[in-house]
C-alpha cells in the first residue's frame, strides 16, 4: 500500500480511525452517525462530499480537514489562527468603557457569572482547547470590560483574569506582540494589588521571554518574585508561594535564555523549596506550581542549554511523579514539545517523532496551531530518517 495521501477518502478515514484506536461504533456514536453509515463511508459506497461532514470527521479524529481531503487542500489552521488573532486584535482595540458608548442591547454580565465565564475559559485554555479559545476571547473581554465598569471592585478580577488568560493564549498562538498588549492592561488593572500584580507578572514573564527581552523578564520577575514573596517562607501561605515559585520559574527561564547556566540552577533551586511547601497537585492562580512543575522547568533550562542528558533524565523524574498526571494537559504537552526539541540537539529524530505524537495525543491544538510546534515536526521531517507518521502530519499542516 501507498502513503495515506493516496488512498481514497473512506481510507484515509478508516487509517486515521485505527490509529486513534476507536471502534467503528465509538466513532460512529461520537459523529452522532449509525455504524452502518461508518462502515459505508468506510468501504467507499457513501461518498463524502459535504464540507461541514468532513470538518466534523476531522474534529473527532484530532486532524486537520486537509489529511483527508488530499495535500493539495490548504491547510485550515494557520488561516483560522490567524484570523481568530485578528478578532482578538479587534477586541482588544475597542475603548468603549472609557469613551462612553453604549453597549447597545448586549446585557451587562453579573459579577458572579463573569468570574465563572473567567473560569471556563482558563479551564479551556488548561485542556489546550485552542479553537475554541479563539472564540470565547473576544465577547470575553468585552463583558469583562463591562461587568468592571458596572462593578468596579468585585469585577476587577474577572477583569484581571480575562487579560491574563487572553496574554497566555495568544503567546501560544505566536503573537507576542499583542499579547504585550493584553498584559498590560492586566497589570493596570491589577495595580494596588500585590497578589493579582504577581499573577499577571506570570503572563508578562512568558511575553517579554517569547519577544527576546530575556533580560529584562529575568529583572522583572525577581522584581515581582520577591514583592510576593512571603516574610518567613517556612510559614509562606501556599498562594504566595505559588506565585513567587513561578516567578522564579520564569526568571530562571530567562537567565537560561540570555546563556546564564549557573543563575538559571540557583532560581530554580529557590524555586524547588517553595515548591516542596505547595505540593503537587494544586493550581493556585492558574500557576500549576508544585515539584512537578520545577522539575519541567530544569528540563526546559537544560533543552535550552544544550544538555540533552540532563533534559532527559529530568523528564524522566518529572513524568515519573504523581503530579505529572495532575498538570493541565497544555503544560504536559508543552513539555514534550521541549523533549522533542532535546531529541533533535541530539540528532534522534525517532524519540523525536515519539515525543511529538505523545504531545499530539495530550493536546492536538498544541500542535496544530503553535508555530513552534509546527517548526518542531518541519524539522523532523526534513530528517531522512523521519517516521511516516511525522511525514503526513507536516504534510497535513503544510509545513512538509
């Protein structure tokens, strides 16, 4: 048999379904289709000819629409992310609240359903629901904008916590720029309140990193770090602790970027007894901290360092802990796309290829619309070496 691009489309359907290890009744129960009508689509006697039915195919086997129409179809995703970008530009771009224009007939959202609304949408963000991010932003930030203006105190926030989650979207989806933007008005927002200031500075970390501004992200991190940080940190309060621990995090990230080994490991040293106060398993704003966490991060800093050895057996000790399995499916999945990365320094384009697939099957989103990621599996594909599998996926994202 030929590549997967050759085979007619009911092929291609029934290929991608055996490699998602779905039965023919699951995938039918989750289309919403009868199994016959599977089996039909399958074997060729149903053709596929509706947009919206293939679109729909795709979304339940995690693909893009392109792997199975055939590679001269445009791939869908870097047009869609950037358009989703645009909206949230647009967003972003509107001073109704300050120019005083009506809302018109859209209702002012309750405090109490804005920071549910807020918390839906982290939650979205966590489990690396990108698309649907996309979607959510840009009413999200209006009724966030809204609700404070009508509630000044408690909506403050819900409007924090929108600005917060808009930065560490769009940083995903390679727009640094705007997300400077969305941090900044977090950070107005948050002024006069040490705890939201330092859980925007996360965000503001991961935006000035993702510029190049490492330098300056390492100083304002510490800045932030040790404004937060509590008097005596055997009695810290988890929250802080959290919190600060992050901040080190990123500042540790920093100095790995600027080339600074030896800074990167005694921040990230601090980080780690902090880290042993909080436990794993928690999430205090939206941070993930715990020892898990720090252990991805001296991954990270390794990766960054050059040290694939090093990288690897912190993956190693990090995957191996409970609080692996507790972290949100979008920090796990980052983290392979780190591990992959080790792999190709190391000029191993198979464990690279594995780490990338486990990285699709956690978070699809997290590849299909990061640019990094998309940079990772052209790379991998350019190897002669490269599995079939990595191939198709470059091809089915137009970065073969």
């Amino acid at each position: 048999m030929g590549s997967v691009e050759l085979l007619p489309v009911g092929r291609r359907v029934a290929y991608w379904r055996g490699r998602r290890k779905l039965s023919q009744q699951v995938f039918a129960d989750r289309l919403g289709k009868s199994k016959s009508w599977v089996d039909k689509v399958e074997r060729g006697v149903r053709r596929l000819d509706k947009l919206s039915t293939l679109q729909e195919i795709a979304r339940v086997l995690r693909i893009d629409t392109a792997a199975l129409v055939g590679q001269d179809a445009a791939p869908v995703q870097v047009t869609g992310r950037v358009e989703g970008v645009e909206r949230i530009r647009v967003a972003l771009s509107r001073y109704e609240i300050p120019l005083g224009k009506s809302a018109g007939r859209r209702p002012v959202v309750p405090v109490d359903r804005m920071v549910r609304d807020v918390g839906y949408a982290w939650t979205t963000f966590q489990h690396a629901r990108y698309p649907q991010m996309v979607d959510l932003v840009p009413d999200l930030l209006t009724d966030a904008q809204r609700t404070d203006a009508a509630a000044p105190v408690a909506g403050r926030v819900p409007l924090v916590e929108a600005y917060r989650v808009t930065a560490a979207l769009l940083v995903k989806l390679g727009d640094a720029e705007l997300a400077w933007l969305a941090v900044d008005r977090a950070m107005l927002a948050a002024t006069g309140d040490r705890v939201l200031v330092a859980a925007v500075a996360v965000q503001l970390g991961q935006v000035l990193r993702a510029l190049g501004r490492v330098r300056e992200a390492k100083s304002v991190m510490l800045t932030a770090a040790y404004r937060i940080a509590p008097p005596v940190i055997e009695y810290g309060p988890p929250v802080e602790l959290s919190l600060c621990g992050t901040l080190l995090i990123q500042a540790g990230l920093a100095a790995a970027q600027d080339g600074n080994e030896s800074a990167a490991g005694e921040l990230l040293d601090e980080a780690a007894g902090m880290a042993e106060r909080v436990g794993d398993g928690y999430d205090h704003h939206r941070t993930g901290f715990g020892p898990t966490a720090v252990d991805l991060a001296r991954a990270a800093v390794a990766v960054e360092n050059g040290d694939t050895d090093e990288a690897l057996a912190w993956h190693e000790k990090a995957t191996a802990r409970a609080g692996w399995r507790w972290l949100p499916a979008e920090h796990r999945a980052a983290h392979l796309l780190d591990v992959a990365r080790a792999h190709l320094h190391a000029g191993d384009p198979g464990h690279a290829a594995r780490a990338l697939t486990e990285a699709e099957r956690t978070a699809p989103a997290e590849i299909t619309h990061r640019p990094v990621a998309r940079d990772i599996v052209a790379e991998i594909a350019r190897d002669p070496r490269a599995p079939t599998t990595i191939t198709q996926l470059a091809t089915t994202l137009g970065v073969g």
